[in-house]
C-alpha cells in the first residue's frame, strides 16, 4: 500500500540538506514523498556565497491549494524542518490541522530547529510559535538538548534531567521524543555523543506506558550539514517499519535501526572527511564542498543498516 509524505523543507541545487538529504533515503526505503521547498538556494549557507529565494507564507498557502483543488492532499506523513519565518510556521500548522482533520492517523514528524550550543539561530519569535502552536499538533519531535531546554524551560544537567525533559514534552503534546544530541558526558568516552529516546504507547486497558533510551553515537570530528535533516527521516521511516504493536521494545527497535543508519553514515563520514582533508592539502581546512553528504554512495547503508551498536532501556 502506497505511503506518502508531505516534506516542507529547505532545497539547495547542490549538496544535501533540507528535502534533499531527506527525501532520497524515504524514496529508497519505499516511500512517496512530495517537496515543498521552503526555500530553493543555489547551496547550503555554510558556503562563502549563496543565492536563491525563500517561499512566504502566501506562496505555501498558494501551492497547497492546487493540491487540494487537484483532491491529493491524502497523506500519511508530515515531515518539516528549518524555517525563519512565524508566519510562514504558522502556515505549516494549519495545513497539518487539516490533514489530520482528514486523515486522523497522520503522523508529524517535526524537527523543532531553533540552535544549538547556547545560541539560538533562527528569530526569536519562533520559539512560543515552536511552543505553543507546533509542538501541540507533532506526533514525533527531534529537538537538541538546546532546543528542547528552551522549549521546556528546564536545562539539562543529569540523566534525570533529560527524562524530565522528555516527559514535559510528551505533557504538550507528541508521543515520542529523541534529543539528537547532549553536553552529557558519555559513558563510552569523549569521542561518543549521548542521545535520548522517549515513547508513549497506548495500552489495551487504556493507560500509556513509557519507554526511554539512552543512545552514545560515534563523533566526527567536523561540520557535515543536511545530518539533521536525514535523521528526522530515517526516523519517520523506521517508525512506519516498526508500528507501535505494544510492544516495550519499539522505540528501541527504530532508535537501532536509526542508530545503525547513522552509525554508518558517520563511518562513511569519515571517509569523507579524509578525502576532504587530502583534497585540501596539508594544514589546511576542508572547504564546505569537500564535506557535502554523499548519501547515494550511503543507499546501501540507507536500505540494509547492520545493527552494530544497540539503545541502552532507562
């Protein structure tokens, strides 16, 4: 049975962020996905230059209605990412509202993008529109640690601290909850980064059952844009792979296979990273070019992941 996903998103003609680091990896892993690119940019803004234009809210609103007009607004994924614009997130929201209202069991996926490491780089105004109008209506949120300290207003400091965390973003709103990432110290060295998971599931009798994981990731030791982007959508995939069947070991199974995906791509990462490094020369940095995504070299890893590294149940 066909599965489709609405992904509004940011585009650029070349490298991979946005709808293009996510929309391949949701095609091969059988997927239907219509674009919306919020924006359209000759590349990613890590480059010295970039050129291209950004969609208002008036022109979301303007391609929406011809895929209403046209009666193929049936979708059963929702998947969005960076934006700046209130009005334009607000846009975003109504027509999320509306699919549901359509079809009740769409799932949105939302990657609350607001910064990073103490600073935030999107408007300010986009964090009570983030709080109080998207969170509510996201089935399935990817904050960072700063991100979901500011949309809690509770900083974390523990492991404790991160489950609270997970639990008052569940009270407004989406059953689950992944914090990409953390200033935890992990427990398998510093070269590791620790993540969080976290899922309501809906009992037999009624109640809702909580599970949540801790996952450590291998790091990098560089700035790859578009990782971010193709997280969200491994998760929206493995999500759909795994329904929730009552199961305590859901959310671990999909943060696994997430893991795997991204466990590989990091190792391909650094394969990346080396070829940058020679391509540069000695001493000197990779230039934003050398370190693009390559994910159609990944669509094996994408397709298949081998599980080599498994969630941790809190």
């Amino acid at each position: 049975m066909e599965c489709r996903v609405l992904s509004i998103q940011s585009h650029v003609v070349r490298g991979y962020v946005g709808n293009k680091s996510a929309s391949f990896p949701l095609q091969v892993l059988g997927f239907e996905v219509d674009s919306i690119n919020s924006v359209q940019f000759s590349n990613h803004t890590g480059y010295s230059h970039w050129k291209g234009q950004v969609l208002t809210a008036d022109e979301l609103h303007v391609l929406y209605e011809g895929i209403k007009l046209n009666n193929v607004n049936h979708y059963d994924y929702v998947l969005t990412g960076y934006t700046r614009d209130t009005s334009f997130l607000e846009m975003v929201v109504d027509i999320v509202q509306e699919l549901k209202r359509a079809n009740p069991n769409l799932v949105y996926v939302c990657d609350p993008v607001l910064g990073d490491h103490g600073s935030m780089y999107v408007p300010q105004n986009l964090h009570p529109v983030y709080k109080n109008k998207v969170v509510p209506v996201a089935d399935i949120i990817t904050p960072n640690q700063f991100e979901a300290e500011l949309l809690t207003g509770k900083n974390i400091s523990t492991e404790k601290d991160a489950v609270e965390v997970m639990d008052l973003l569940h009270k407004m709103g989406p059953d689950t909850v992944v914090i990409t990432s953390s200033d935890l110290p992990p427990r398998l060295g510093d070269r590791f980064l620790v993540s969080f998971g976290s899922q309501r599931i809906l009992m037999p009798d009624g109640t809702r059952k909580t599970q949540r994981i801790r996952i450590e990731v291998p790091k990098v030791d560089a700035v790859f844009v578009g990782t971010g982007d193709l997280f969200a959508a491994m998760l929206l995939a493995w999500t759909h792979h795994y329904p929730t069947d009552l199961k305590v070991q859901h959310i671990k199974s999909i943060c696994n296979k997430c893991i795997a995906v991204i466990m590989q791509h990091s190792l391909f990462l650094t394969v990346i990273l080396d070829c940058a490094k020679e391509m540069a020369g000695p001493g000197r940095r990779p230039s934003p070019s050398q370190l693009e995504l390559r994910m159609v070299q990944s669509k094996a890893d994408i397709e298949d992941p081998a599980i080599v590294m498994e969630a941790t149940v809190l």
